[in-house]
C-alpha cells in the first residue's frame, strides 16, 4: 500500500487555509477517518455529526450532477498517467451546500491523494474545503493542478463526461442500501444469509455494471439519477 510521501511543511500548506477545514475520507468503505473541528466554523456541523449521507443530501442538486461528472472526468484522467504520479495531483471544483443554519455556501473542494494501493486503487484522500462564499465569480469547472514538477490542467468542463446507464438487480440493490449505510461485507452475509464470497462477487457486478470505481462514486451516481432506495 502507498501513501502520499507529501513533506510535512507542504501537507501543512495544503490543508491549513482561513475559513477552511479538512478531513481523510476512506472511499472504499464509505467512512470519515477524520474530520477537523473547524468544519463547525464552515457549515455549523460538529465533526462526530459529518456522514457521506449528510454531505450529499445538503449539496445543491444541480451541483451534485457536476459534482458526479467531475469525478468521472478525474477517473478519466488517472487512467492515462503512471500510477507513480498519482500523488502529484491536487483536483479542484467548487459546489453549493447548505449549512445547518440552513443558509447555503460555496465550498471549494481540493482533493489529494492519502493511501493508494498497487493495483492503483484509491483508499483514502485527503479532502479540504474553503468557504469561498464571499467571491464574485463565474462558477468554475474542473482543475488538476500539478506538483512536484507536473503541468496542470485548468477548465476541465464536466459537460464532456457521460453517465452510464444500468440497472441493478434486485439482490444488488439490497447490497447497495447496506453499503450505503457503512455495512461490511462480513455483515452483509449476515444480514442477508449469502456467503462472504457471493457479497464480494456482487459488490465486483455493481461496479463493473455501473462503471464505478468505488462505492462513494456508485451512490454519487445514483442519487444523481433520481435513486430513492437509500431510505
């Protein structure tokens, strides 16, 4: 398993920003490994309050769409480049969200790259969000801004990137809701009285259905396309 070999003064760097706050998301199980007490002073949540479930019903509907295109143009992106230089990339967008006041803000989302493994598959990211609210500014597109000597990328426009219609069947859609909320594949057998290996053979259909490369990604996609199977 790799992880970013970031100096310490540059992550410093990254993260530590005004009015900003960041945490480390594991995309394979769909959970918060951290979250910086400061996101209170963003968007009013403490940080034992923050769920992927909650992040993704106060996002504008219409950003979530981008939002969604976006990590399909990221995908795009990492599929032609060394998975070597995977951490030389910072990936940059901004969306509307609401706060628990229930006023709304703009957040600008960066995103690096914390725990990759060596098949290229990304566990964790680092996630850090500014409040940049008070900007005048025309919304903007997708970023990849290089380090350690890479070029960037700027405008990358999220209209160029094309969902993929499926359809699920109704075993996968029980396996969904569960993931959904943080089961393991462990308590999914259980749960459902299927073998471990029947989960996980299930779990690979999904993605290779949906064309997904992790969960974070299938439910992103979904809630996009109307899904109302999360309840």
């Amino acid at each position: 398993m790799k992880q970013s070999k970031i100096q310490q003064s540059d992550l410093q760097s990254f993260l530590k920003v005004p009015f900003s706050y960041y945490f480390i998301y594991d995309l394979q199980k769909s959970t918060f490994d951290f979250v910086e007490d400061k996101i209170s002073n963003v968007l009013g949540y403490v940080a034992e309050e923050i769920n992927i479930d909650l992040f993704l019903a106060r996002i504008h509907k219409s950003d979530l769409q981008d939002l969604m295109k976006h990590e399909i143009s990221i995908n795009r992106f990492l599929k032609n480049i060394s998975i070597d230089h995977y951490f030389d990339f910072i990936f940059r967008y901004d969306f509307r969200i609401e706060t628990k006041s229930g006023t709304e803000k703009r957040i600008l989302q960066e995103i690096k790259f914390h725990t990759i493994d060596e098949d290229g598959i990304i566990h964790k990211v680092y996630v850090k969000h500014t409040d940049i609210s008070g900007l005048q500014f025309v919304k903007s597109n997708l970023a990849i801004i290089g380090i350690n000597g890479q070029d960037s990328i700027y405008n990358v426009d999220a209209e160029n990137s094309e969902f993929t219609d499926f359809t699920l069947t109704k075993r996968e859609i029980e396996i969904v809701k569960l993931l959904a909320k943080n089961y393991s594949s462990v308590q999914i057998s259980e749960k459902l009285f299927i073998s471990i290996h029947t989960v996980n053979t299930h779990r690979k259909n999904i993605l290779s259905k949906s064309k997904c490369n992790n969960f974070l990604e299938l439910i992103l996609l979904l809630k996009q396309k109307g899904w109302t199977h999360f309840q």
